[in-house]
C-alpha cells in the first residue's frame, strides 16, 4: 500500500535521513522503531508530504506521491497523526472532529463522530471544550480522534500512546487491532515495545536515518541482541 | 437633544463604514498574520473604481449600485492577485516580515492612482432613490446615511455566521492557528488563504465604494483609513467580529462629539481611548487571550553565532570607509551619509526590542521626536550648549521609554505594538498642538551646532562617533546576559519565569534603552537639521523605523544597520532622478523582499554559513 | 521535616474542579511519583505549586515556609525546579546556552550588559549536560532537537540552580525504554546525594514503580492513594481508574 523507495530528507543540509526503504502492506500494523533523534518522525513526515523528500519514491496505490503537497497526500486517503499532537487550541472538541473530517472511502472504514467517542468517552463529556484548556493526554486523544474522521486508508501515528495513562494505552491497542480488522493500514513509530508488540505485525529498527533492522514483531522479540543494540533495552 | 440624536446617527453611518474595513483587515490579520497595511490602500481603490464605473454606467440606481458592487469585486481580486504573486512566496518568512511586501504595494498603489485619477479630489454622484432626506426629531437626516447605518450590522451578522456556523469558517480558523496541520488533515490552506484575501479586500474596496455619495475621493483616504480601521481592530480585539463593531462603533461616535465636547484634542481622541482600552483591558474589549499559542508575533530567530571571518573584514573595511569618507565625498553626499549613521542608530535601537524582544513597535518615532524635542528645547529656550542637548535627549527619551514601558507590562503582540502607536500619537499631538512650547507646526528652528561641529565634515565625525559607540554597545548587550534574558522572555515566557526571569521587568528595562538610543539619534539628527519638527515623531517615520528593520532582517543584529543605509540611501537616489520615486520604491521594495524573505542580512549570514560549511539548521 | 507539604489544595476551571482538596508531603532525599489517569489534575497540581496558576484554596509549604500565591520566578529562587509536561526551551539558542542562561539567572547576573554569554559558565553548563547525555549535542539550536532530546536539555536546567524540590512533569516521555530508565535513575541518585525532593508524574509504569519511593494517585482531582508501590500497585481502585488489567506494563 505505501513504499517508501532510497529515501533521503535534509533539514536544511542536516542529512536526516540517509536512503530509507520501507514497505506497508493493506491491513497491515508496522512499527517504526528507534531512539531519540533516530528519525522516525521525520520518516512518517517526509510520506505525509511535511518534510521534503530530496531523492527517493514514495509510493502509495501505486502512484509516487513524493513532492506533492501534504493535503493532496491527506485526500488520497493518508492520515497523519503528529507526536506533539497540534489540537487547534482556540476550536472545540467538536469543531477539531469537522477540519479532520473528509467524505467515507469505499475500501476504509468509516468514521462518525459518536463512533468516536464511544472509543475514547472522555471527549463525549467535553465537545464545546476549546483544545487549549484539555490535559495533554485528552489533547493526544482529540489528536488520534480528529486524524480518524477522515477516514484514511492508511494512519501514521507517532508515538500515539505517549502520555496515556496505562488503562487508555491497553484500550488504544485494542482500538488498533480493531481498526487493523477493519481493514484500516498502520504505521506506526513507537518508543513503547511493549505496545508495540501488542499490535504490530512488523517491526522496523531505525538508526541515524538508516535501516538497521527489519522483520517480523516476533523476530525482533526473539532477537534480544538487537533489542539491546539498538534500542537499548 | 435634536442635535444630539442626528449626531449619534451620524456616528452610526461612519461606525459602518469603519466597521467594514475593520472586519476586513481583523479577518486578514487574524487568518494570515499579516499585517496588511495595502488594505486602506484597496479602500482607496474602491472608492476610485467605483467613481470610474459609476461615471461611465448608466445613472440609474443599477449603474450606481453595480458600480459599488463591481468596484468591491474588483478591489477582490486585486486583493487575491496581491496574496497569489507577492504574499503567497513569503509565508514562511519571518511574520511581520510581509509588512513590508504591503508597505511596498501602498507606495505602488499611491502613485498608480496618481497617474490615473489624478491629483485633484473627486466628487461621486449621489445614490439615485436615496438622494433625499427623512425627518428625524424635527432635522433632516440623508436616507443613504440609514441606508449606511443598516450595514454594518448586517454584514456583522453574515461575517459571524460565516465563520461560526460553516464549515469553511472553521477550516478558516484552523488554518489559522496550525498551518501545517490543518493542511495534514486535508485542508488545502493555499486556497483557503486567498479566499479570505478576497474576502477582506472586498469589504474594504465595499468600504471605500461606499463612500462615494459622502466624501470627496481622494489620495489621502486609505493611509488615515487603515490606522483607524487597525485602532478598530485592535479596540475591538483580534479576531472578535463582534469587538470589531463595537469600537468601530466607539470611535466613531467619539468622532462625532468628540469634535464638540474636546475640539483640541481630537487628532489624538482615539489614540487615548485605545490607549485606556489596552492597558485595562489587555485584549481589546471582546478579544480573548489565545489559548496556548503564543501572542508574540515574531517568530524565534535563530541562533547568535560568532561572526564570521568574513563578516569581520567587512566591518573593518566599512570601518576604514567610515573615517575616509569626508575625503572621498561631497557636500551633499556626505550630508547623506550622516543622516545615515544617524538614523543607523534609530533602527538598531527599534531592532534591539523588536528582534531580540520580541516586542514590535509602531510607534519608535516617539522617541526619537522626544529626543530631538529635548535636545532643541535646551539649546534654543535654555540656551545651553550643544553637549547640555545631545545628553539631555536620550534621558528625556530613556525616561519616556521606561513609563511607557510600565504602562505596557503585560501587553504582547500586535496589541503592544498599537500601544506603542498609541504613545507616539499623544506626543505627536503634543508636539503639534502645545504651540508655545513647541512651536507647533511651525517647529523650532535655529538649533545648530556650535562653530566646533559646524562644517559638514566635523558634524559628520561626531554623528558617526556616538552613532556607532552606540550601536556597537547595544550589539554587545544582545550577547550579554541582558540579550539572553531577553530572548528567554521571547522564546518561552513561561518557562523564563520558571527560571527566574521577570519577563516584564526585563522587557521595561529594553524599552528603556531602545528609546535612550532613539532618544540620541533624535538629538543628533535635530542639531544636524537645525531644526525640529512634529513630523519628527509622525507615523510615517515611525514606519520608516519599522521597514529599516524588517528589510535588514529581524534575526540578525548587523540587519538594522544595512536595513538603514540600503533604505535611505535607494529613498534619497529615487527622490533625486524620478518623480514617481513611490511607484519606484514600491517596485524596489517588494522586489528585495522577494529576493530576500529574511532580510538582507539574513541572506548574507546564510551565504557566509554556505561557504563556511558550518551546519546550517533552521528552526521551522 | 518535609520538603513539601501540601494542605487541602483546591483549583476550578469555570465549571471543572480539576483539583479538589488534596494534601500530601514529600520527604527530602525522597522520590514521589503522582500518577493518575489523563485529566486527573497532575499537571493542575504542578502549576499551583510552582505559582503558574493562582490556587482556589490551600497552602503550600517549602520547607515550613509558606510559599502560596507566591510569583513562579520567586519560588524558583527558593528552590523549586521545574520541567513541563509540554517542553519548553529557548529554540533561538543553542542547548548550553539554555542551561548558561539558567546558571547566570541563579548568579543572578542576567541585568548585565557587558560580558559575553559565551564565555561564563561554560564548562559548568557541559558539565550538566553531560549528566544529561546531552554533551555532544551543546552546540545545536534548541530548535531543532528531536523531542526526547529536548526534554533532556529541560531536565538540565532543571537541575541547574541545585534544587530543593524537583518537580518533573512526564520527564521522560518521547524516550525509549532503556533511556527513561537511565534518566530516572540519574535523578534518583540526585535526589539520594543532594537530599533533593523530587515529585514526578508519568504513565510508564516500569519507570514509577522502578524508582518511585512513594506513589499518590490523583482521580478527578481527588487523591485516592498515596502509599509504597506495593500497596498502589494492589490497591483495586488504583487497578480500575488508572492501570487497567496490566496487560501491557506486563507485556514490557
Ligand atoms: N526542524 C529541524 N531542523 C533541523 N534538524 C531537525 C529538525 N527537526 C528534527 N531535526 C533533527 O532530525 C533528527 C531526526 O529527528 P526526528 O524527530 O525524526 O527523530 P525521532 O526518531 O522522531 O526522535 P524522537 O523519538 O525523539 O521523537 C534529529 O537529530 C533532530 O535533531
Ligand atoms: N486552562 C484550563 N481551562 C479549563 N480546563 C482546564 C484547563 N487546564 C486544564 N483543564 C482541565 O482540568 C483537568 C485537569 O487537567 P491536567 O492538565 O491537570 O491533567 P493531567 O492530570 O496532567 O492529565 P495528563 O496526564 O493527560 O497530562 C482536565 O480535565 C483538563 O481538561
Ligand atoms: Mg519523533
Ligand atoms: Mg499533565
């Protein structure tokens, strides 16, 4: 479904990521794994259209995507979810819900607004609330919330979970798998293995904007000397 | 009591005029962040198409109103053309930096209209069906004046529906808080921006249209109109559709009595309720501090290096430069180059709180109009020597600096800024109206330098002298602890606090300096003229100040200093081959704006990273 | 005595009572964890604390003095050091500079206009970044740090003035596993050497229960436990609101 083909991005001539190659397939949970600065969110940025892509394919269905603007990428079925989770403080709850919400997709599953609080209750209690004056991780769920009304086909999530207290992040996983059931395609980038783990069925070890490692969650699991060198646990 | 009713209606029509523009430039501003200083421009526009259209279609009521509709439409497009080809390339700019793009179409624009309209006033035909007059408690009030005054709320109405209960309106306000979010959520913000573009410039080409029956038309009205409509939006509070009818309709009223209740002092009436309105109310009447976002309106610079070898052998040979040039120039040329170190210091003053402090101000001519005020009053009342004048002026200003600095502790933004305009209009009108003390119009004259400093070239030493001991001082503070508390505040007040810092203490303490610097400019450039007038502390200089900065580049602590001579020095090129030096500096203007979105030496510093090879990061 | 003592602390927004009548203490030389699901009032609380949010009712005690209502920058001068939930540091300067200018704040040397920033404090401010592990990137912008990054450079300051009461809200959140566990126990050792109290928030359980001498749960603004980790790990109201069925700390 995405594919991202030797692909190098520089912040100014930072060279972050140095020939990145990665692959997502429908229905499919893969997470991106890495220390600080590694370049996971700029990973999933340079796909969203957010950061320059200097070399290098980015293909989604089939068409390279690379170089075109970050809402064409969001209307052709891409969301975006940041790790500094950008509410729009000065909008209410509900009023965040409408700027994510694009018509249903045929081959996405499809997302109302009440669907969406009956997965995350906390927002129901609080829709004329502006984003500004919510906690920060009622702010994360508004965040995953307002991506999801667009009804993507594919999500990018960075780093979804930081910040959610245990019982919500358990709910999370259990939101991804469901949502993976409904045909929705996950990418995430994830400090947390153990949801990782949970949901995703690949993993990818990212390191100074290369690939270090790339394989099944249970290969990666089984892997402890790899776990250790790259991720330090 | 008759009187007193048709007055208010009176103040009624031209609130919705006022209001109109207002809403216009709140929408802009609030949705862009530009400050759009074009649009009094795009009024003015309006008023002369729809005069053009209206003398050229039938004189039925459909030629009259097509022709207001028709002018408000095109001003539209003019507005989007404006946000398409100029804005659009500079967005990512540092803010405030497309100030000047505008500043540059309101010269273009002034000396288009000249060549086209021509400079005699015009007088509009009168709204056929709506010549007459209706009675009102027993006096004769115009029915196009109803007509005005049912407007105004009317266009309230649609603006507020519009942006609260569609959806658009919400994609607007999105966009305008987070960019590149709304655009990752599929929100096409490129498109977005220059519909609000048309937008605002239709209600203030609607505006200006509008006044055709009431007014002469002519080439004064936008520049008077766009620092009224910005005192309106800022009154109101930013952002609040609402807020913005009200203090139009405040100051409008004010208008309206004012005349009779305080004749002397209604060039600066407004200026006074805004300045009451801020400091009570630091939001305007119906704002609403933003929710974390942060209100300064300067983005965070980046980071100080040491300056580069080459930035060095410049600086020694413009050194070397500086000493030589009474040898190598003219009399006129040199006369230039001294109002050049002088007004050197008046930027880099204003650049040390609007780069460092994030503070913009729109009034900085305060300062340098007090100063020279002071150090005129000493030399010509007191009869004191030169010396007695150049240190009295930047007391006499630091000292302004630092009560003004009080008053505005816990403003930000564009609201300081409007305060700050606020100030300088009161001294303004001081100046101008305390005419024995000052002189008034008529300024002071005779305030020339003793035989010592008298001939072009010695005047020319000492200028340079105290220009560049002072630039170079406040160049140094920027890299002391001072220059770093400073940008702490700017960066991250809140976390400036939570290090210890008292963010408005330290914020007064630059004030003060600024306006000291300007202060001595100001008496430098008064013993250098021989003489001191109110223009000295007028808006236009003001704004002179402000494009000196912005086109040097606000990051950047040599930027004020190019800023300064590229501006005066292509001001005073223009001036002497063309007549339309307007038209021309407006064309130059924009060009090194898009030559140069951060500023010129911005530019330079990246070239020199460039060469170097040094990192070069940007902050987003 | 206890660093911190805290008495009924209340705080509405409009309609929300975020906090509702807390009290608690916190030992010197101690580690306290407050944990509790999002919007339960921790972030709330620390702002109270630290004099970012006027209280509704309540004391608050540094050190037997009374420091409520006090301003956010006094009460940093008695000794009360802060990183926030949502990091913010000076993106216009590079990482020493931002722990250069807390030093010279501390010096009380920030008003002066002549020496150059460049040179004072240096070596002490690499030497909290070292701390940190942040050394090797002192001279990039602020602005360009990756998130886990800046929380570092966050901590550094934070510790830059020798602190009393170390208030840590989500400090290490953005890291992976392995350096949460290095950073918190950098400051744990900190809070042994210098007797410094420390009271921190966050969501990763293996780091809480790792290092935290004593937990207090908030809940909707109410404190439901405070005690050691074994009794707020089994205590079943704690289970219910805040940790779920463990699933995934357990999974780590
Ligand atoms: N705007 C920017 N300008 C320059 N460099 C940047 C910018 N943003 C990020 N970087 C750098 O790019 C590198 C990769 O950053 P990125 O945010 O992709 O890392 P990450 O893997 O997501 O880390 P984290 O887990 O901390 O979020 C880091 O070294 C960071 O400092
Ligand atoms: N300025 C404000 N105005 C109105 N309500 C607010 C404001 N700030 C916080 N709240 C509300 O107060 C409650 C407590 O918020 P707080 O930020 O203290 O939660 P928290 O415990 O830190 O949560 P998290 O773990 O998600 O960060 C939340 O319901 C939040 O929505
Ligand atoms: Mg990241
Ligand atoms: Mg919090």
């Amino acid at each position: 479904m995405l594919r991202l083909e030797a692909v190098h991005a520089y912040y100014g001539r930072a060279h972050i990521l140095a020939g990145i190659d990665l692959a997502v397939e429908r229905g499919e949970a893969v997470v991106l794994l890495g220390r600080n600065g590694a370049g996971k969110t700029t990973t999933l940025k340079a796909a969203m259209g957010l950061v320059p892509v200097a070399t290098g394919r980015v293909v989604f269905l089939g068409a390279d995507i690379a170089g075109r603007a970050a809402h064409e990428i969001a209307r052709i079925g891409i969301g975006y979810v940041p790790e500094d989770r950008r509410i729009f403080a000065g909008l209410t709850v509900m009023e965040n819900l409408a700027v994510g919400r694009q018509p249903p997709r045929r081959d996405a599953p499809t997302w109302t607004v009440e669907r969406l609080f009956g997965l995350f209750p906390n927002l129901a209690a609080m829709r004329d609330r502006p984003g500004g004056r919510m906690s920060g991780g009622e702010q994360q769920m508004l965040s995953i919330a307002r991506t999801l009304m667009g009804n993507p086909r594919l999500v990018l999530l960075d780093e979804p979970v930081e910040g959610l207290a245990p019982a919500i992040v358990e709910e999370m996983a259990r939101t991804v798998l469901a949502l993976k059931r409904e045909g929705l395609t996950v990418l995430l980038s994830e400090q947390n293995l153990a949801f990782a783990r949970l949901v995703a069925d690949r993993a990818y070890v990212i390191e100074k904007g290369q690939l270090r490692f790339s394989g099944t969650m249970a290969a990666l699991m089984a892997d402890a000397a790899a776990r250790t060198r790259y991720l330090s646990i | 009591m008759e009187f007193v009713a048709v007055q208010f209606l009176n103040g009624l029509a031209s609130a919705s005029s006022l209001f109109l523009v207002a809403s216009g430039l709140s929408i802009i501003f609030g949705v862009t962040r530009i400050v759009n200083f074009a649009h009094g421009s795009f009024y003015m526009l309006g008023a002369y198409m729809a005069w053009t259209l209206a003398t050229r279609l039938s004189a039925g009521p459909l030629g009259f109103w097509g022709a207001i509709i028709g002018a408000a439409l095109a001003v539209g497009v003019l507005g989007a053309a404006l946000e398409v080809t100029i804005l659009r390339r500079i967005y990512r700019a540092p803010e405030m930096f497309q100030l000047l793009a505008t500043f540059g179409v309101v010269l273009v624009v002034e000396d288009l209209a000249l060549l086209i309209w021509g400079p005699a006033d015009l007088l509009g035909p009168r709204a056929p069906g709506l010549r007459g007059a209706v009675d009102i408690f027993g006096q004769r009030f115009p029915e196009y004046e109803l007509l005005l005054i049912a407007i105004g709320p009317l266009v309230l109405v649609l603006l507020w529906l519009l942006f609260y209960r569609t959806r658009w309106g919400t994609l607007v306000r999105a966009a305008t808080e987070d960019r590149e979010m709304a655009a990752a959520l599929g929100v096409d913000q490129r498109r977005l921006f220059t519909a609000v573009f048309f937008l605002g410039s239709v209600l203030a080409g609607l505006g200006g249209a509008l006044q055709l029956p009431r007014e002469t038309i002519n080439l004064n009205m936008g520049f008077a109109t766009v620092v009224e409509a910005f005192v309106v939006v800022v009154v109101g509070g930013l952002g609040s559709v609402p807020g913005a009818y009200l203090a139009a309709f405040l100051i409008a009223e004010l208008h309206a009595f004012g005349i009779l209740v305080f004749p002397k002092i209604t060039l600066v009436l407004i200026f006074l309720v805004m300045a009451v309105v801020l400091i009570v109310r630091p939001h305007g009447l119906l704002g609403r501090p933003f929710v974390g976002l942060p209100a300064s309106v300067v983005s965070p610079a980046a980071v100080l290096r040491p300056s580069s070898p080459a930035a060095r052998w410049v600086g020694a040979i413009g050194f070397v430069a500086l000493l030589a040039a009474p040898f190598a120039l003219g009399d006129y040329a040199l006369t230039v180059a001294t109002e050049i170190a002088i007004l050197v210091l008046f930027a880099a003053s204003l650049h040390f709180i609007m780069g460092p402090g994030g503070m913009v101000s729109f009034g900085h001519a305060a300062y340098f109009g007090l100063g020279a005020y002071a150090a005129a009053l000493v030399a010509s009342r007191l009869a004191a020597p030169m010396v007695a004048g150049l240190f009295v002026a930047p007391v006499v200003a630091g000292l302004a600096g630092a009560a003004f600095g009080w008053f505005s502790g816990r403003l930000s933004g564009v609201y300081l800024a409007m305060l700050t305009l606020a100030f300088a209009q009161i001294c303004w009108s001081v100046a101008f109206q305390w005419a024995e003390l000052t002189g008034g119009d008529n300024g002071i004259l005779g305030v020339w330098p003793p035989a010592w400093a008298a001939p072009a070239a010695a005047y020319y030493y000492l200028a340079v002298a105290l220009s560049l001991s002072a630039v170079l001082l406040l160049r140094r503070a920027i890299r002391a602890p001072f220059g770093y508390a400073l940008r702490a505040g700017r960066d991250a007040p809140l976390r400036a606090e939570a290090i210890g810092i008292d963010v408005a203490a330290t914020r007064r303490i630059a004030f003060a300096v600024a306006a000291g610097s300007a202060g001595l400019a100001g008496g430098l450039f008064a013993f250098f003229k021989g003489s001191v007038f109110p223009t000295y502390l007028s808006i236009p200089r003001s704004v002179d100040g402000l494009l000196m900065v912005l086109l040097g580049g606000v990051n950047s602590v040599s930027g004020p200093v190019i800023g300064a001579i590229v501006y005066t020095g292509l001001g005073e090129q223009l001036v002497r081959f063309t007549d339309y030096w307007r038209l021309a500096m407006g064309v130059a203007i924009i060009a090194l704006v898009l030559a140069f979105p951060e500023g010129i030496a911005g530019f330079a510093a990246r070239l020199a990273d460039r060469r170097r090879g040094a990192p070069a990061e940007d902050a987003r | 005595m206890s660093v911190l003592a805290v008495r009924d602390l209340a705080k509405s927004f409009g309609g929300v009572q975020a906090l509702a009548g807390v009290s608690f203490e916190v030992a010197a030389g101690k580690m306290q964890a407050m944990i509790g699901p999002n919007g339960a009032g921790k972030t709330t609380c620390f702002n109270l604390l630290d004099g970012q949010l006027r209280l509704d009712a309540g004391r608050v005690y540094l050190a037997g003095t009374d420091i409520t209502g006090l301003p956010t920058r006094r009460i940093w001068r008695l000794g009360v050091g802060r990183t926030f939930q949502i990091a913010g540091v000076f993106a216009s300067m590079t990482v020493a500079e931002n722990v250069q200018t807390v030093l010279l704040s501390h010096r009380r040397r920030l008003a002066a206009f002549w020496p150059r920033v460049a040179d004072l404090y240096r070596d002490e401010a690499l030497d909290l970044l070292a701390q940190v592990g942040m050394a090797e990137q002192a001279e990039r912008s602020c602005g360009v740090l990756a998130y886990g990054d800046v929380k570092r450079v966050e901590l550094a300051m934070a510790l830059a003035h020798s602190p009393r009461l170390l208030l840590m809200d989500e400090p290490t959140a953005g890291m992976a596993p392995g350096e949460r566990m290095a950073l918190m126990s950098l400051v744990a050792g900190l809070a042994r050497a210098r007797e410094m109290a420390v009271l921190f928030t966050e969501h990763d359980m293996d780091a809480v229960f790792a290092h935290a001498d004593r937990i207090l749960v908030l809940d909707r603004g109410r404190l439901i436990a405070d005690g050691s980790p074994a009794e707020v790990r089994t205590d079943a109201r704690v289970r219910a609101v805040y940790l779920g069925s463990d699933a995934v700390a357990e999974a780590g």
